[in-house]
C-alpha cells in the first residue's frame, strides 16, 4: 500500500470545497510534492488537467495561458462543470505569478468551477509572487521533510537510521553502502537545490561563498558559530552581512538556518551568534559523517547527531505550525532548544552522550518562566518518544 502523508488528505479535502482560492503545494526537493498530487489526482473523481514548466523556456509566459485555456476548451466541449488544472515546477516560468492572477481572475468573473492547484518551492513561492500579485487568492500546503515517524511507517527506519540518514525516502535505497549514499545526496539533492533553486533564482554575487557557508553550516549542525568566525573558514572573500543574507537563503529554501538567541527584545535577538541547524540531518551527515558504523559508536559524536536530529523535528514543527525556535545561552548555562507559539514558550534540553545536564534549564526556568519545559534523552522522555510526539500538546492549545 502506498503510503499517503497527512497533506495528501488536506488537499483531498479542499478540493471538494466550492472554488475559493488557489492551492498551493509548496516544499524542499525531494520530499515528494509530484508524488503526493499523482495520488490525489488518481482517488478523485473530478477531469483534472496536470502540466509540468519543468523544461519550459523561462520566458515563455505565455505557457500558462495556453495550458490554462486548454482546460477552459476542454470543459466547454464536454460540458463538464468542474475540474482541476495542475501545474507543477510553475516558479521556473518569470512572470507566472501576474498570469496565474489574470487567468485566475477571468474564471471568477466568468463563474468557471476551474479548481487550480500550483505547485513549487518554498522559497520561490513565497518570494515571487504569492505575497504580491496573488495576495488573498491562495491557501498553503506545506510539505516539510520527512519526520522519524513517516520514515518509520513508510519504510521501516529505525530511529537511529532516520537520526543518521536522515528523511529523504528516495536515498533509503542507498544507506548500506555509505559512499554511494553520500554522492547521491550531494549530487542528486544537495547540487540541485543549490544550484537550480537558489544561485539561479536569487541575486547571488558569489555563489562560490554561498557553497562554502552551505557545507560549513551542515558541518556545525547544533552548534554556534559565529558569522566572523565562520568567515575566517571560508576561502572566498566576503562580509557578515553577506553570509548573513545568504544564510536567510538557504533557510528559505528548508536547507540550513542560523536560530538566534532566545531574549525579551528583537533587537538582541538579531544580534546574536547563530545557533546553526539543518532542516534535514541527511546533509549534516553528507559533509560531516564518516560512517554509520564509527559514528554510532561514539558518544561525544553520536550525541551531536541526536541533538541536531531533535533539532530538525522542532524546526519543521516550527514552520508547520507558525512557531519561532530559538537556543538560550547566559556564559556557561544553555538550552537546546526554545520553541515559542503565541507568547507561550516550551524549553527543551536534549540530554545525550554529547554532554550531561547543565543548570541552564532551572536557570532559563527562574528566569523566563516558560509554560513548560521538558528534558528529552536520559532521565527525560525518550528520543524516540519524542521524535513521535506532537509537540504542541506541551504548549496551551485549544
């Protein structure tokens, strides 16, 4: 049976809603977009019409109406009074979102039950055009990575495989043999989203730069770094507000962020040192790993994995339910993880062979008084109790 993630049921849903507003199915690479409408589109019952601007010129705008007037001929030749009209990788056509707003907008003045369904990348989607010419017209579905308990279910990934490996399901295939594992990660997943979806699409001066940053930062999941000395690593020339403006990048595109210091104030937020995390623990492991084998035997290493690993859980829980994430630190007292929802705050201290406890938990606590605060690992709630879990039934919830 083919496993069917929880967006597939929400689109399902919407789509047998009266026509309200565009559909937009938006996510990384490779955490099966194309796959998720091939199965919607296969259990409705409504004519669908699917296209793919995957290899379409770039310029060629005019693509969209053509598609688009294709599905407007077709209802009309056999009288069909509903249907949905598919585009995928629609981001690569310039322009798009200024003819999906006209042509979207002439079926609603001429009352044509065209459902529309879009779907891209995060960051392109977000940045060209859904913000600005289709403000009002749309609704998001986001497709994070593959969470420990998806894997699990779809594939049978053990927890300590989904916190080496990561959840990208289509390199599952290849985790037994680590070389061929990491040069499809690199190659396949990593080299295209860089390359395609970030360096050709954004304003990137030094793309050399923006590589190096990518790969230091994979390297230093979980830890903090910062952004001068991370300059000092890098070979190419360049200044903090570069690396920070490429890092927003790269956080954009769900690859790499820098979470800021958790404070009462915006401003000392921004000023902080980066708290650097991966959104999905196959790329720490891609630049940093030297095999499954050597580093599951090691505490201090295996610690950091499972850190960053309950790290890429709060993150895309963070995104998919309109939280902020931060770390607390205060000289030598820290906390993992500050994950905030509506003025509620939850602290989490991850308690793995990295490192025992500190007293930056009763600290953060005294101080702060968040709603909750949970230590997960030894002595705590187990990781994989964690990584299964709900997170937001430990912050106040309806």
């Amino acid at each position: 049976m083919e496993y069917k993630r929880k967006q597939y049921y929400t689109l399902v849903e919407r789509i047998g809603e009266p026509r309200l507003r565009i559909q937009v199915l938006m996510g990384p690479r490779q955490v099966g977009k194309s796959t998720l409408i091939d199965q919607v589109l296969a259990d409705i019952d409504i004519p669908y019409f699917l296209y793919n601007a995957d290899g379409v010129n770039v310029d060629d705008s005019d693509w969209i109406s053509r598609s688009w007037q294709v599905a407007r001929n077709s209802m009309e030749l056999n009288q069909t009074k509903e249907a949905i009209l598919v585009i995928d990788e629609i981001q690569k056509i310039n322009n798009w979102s200024e003819i999906v707003k006209r042509e979207w907008d002439i079926d609603t003045r001429n009352k044509l039950n065209l459902k529309v369904v879009l779907l891209g990348s995060s960051r392109l989607m977000l940045r060209k055009g859904l913000t600005e010419s289709l403000a009002g017209r749309f609704e998001l579905i986001r497709m994070g990575h593959w969470s420990y308990t998806e894997m699990n279910e779809a594939f049978g990934v053990t927890l300590d495989e989904w916190i080496y490996y990561g959840g990208y399901p289509g390199a599952q295939y290849y985790t037994k043999n680590f070389t061929r594992w990491r040069k499809y990660i690199k190659e396949s997943l990593i080299g295209p989203a860089i390359e395609k979806d970030v360096i050709l699409t954004t304003n990137i001066y030094k793309p050399a730069l923006m590589k190096q940053l990518f790969e230091l930062g994979c390297s230093y999941s979980s830890e903090l770094l910062s952004l001068t000395k991370i300059l000092g690593q890098l070979q190419d020339a360049g200044n903090v507000t570069t690396l920070s403006f490429y890092l927003s990048i790269l956080d954009e595109s769900n690859l790499l962020t820098g979470l800021y210091k958790y404070a009462n104030d915006e401003a000392r937020k921004r000023q902080s040192i980066p708290k650097l995390q991966v959104y999905n623990n196959a790329l720490m492991t891609a630049y940093k790993g030297r095999g499954y084998e050597k580093d599951r035997l090691d505490p201090q290493v295996w610690g950091r994995w499972v850190e960053s690993a309950v790290g890429c859980h709060l993150l895309n829980a963070a995104i998919e339910n309109d939280c902020n994430l931060y770390y607390w630190r205060d000289k030598n007292d820290e906390v993992d993880y500050i994950l905030e929802h509506q003025g509620a705050i939850l602290a989490i201290e991850v308690k793995s062979g990295r490192r025992g406890m500190n007293s930056g938990l009763p600290r953060f606590c005294e101080r702060y008084r968040p709603f909750n605060s949970i230590v997960v690992g030894t002595d705590g709630i187990s990781i994989e109790e964690f990584l299964k879990s709900d997170i937001m039934r430990l912050l106040p919830h309806e």
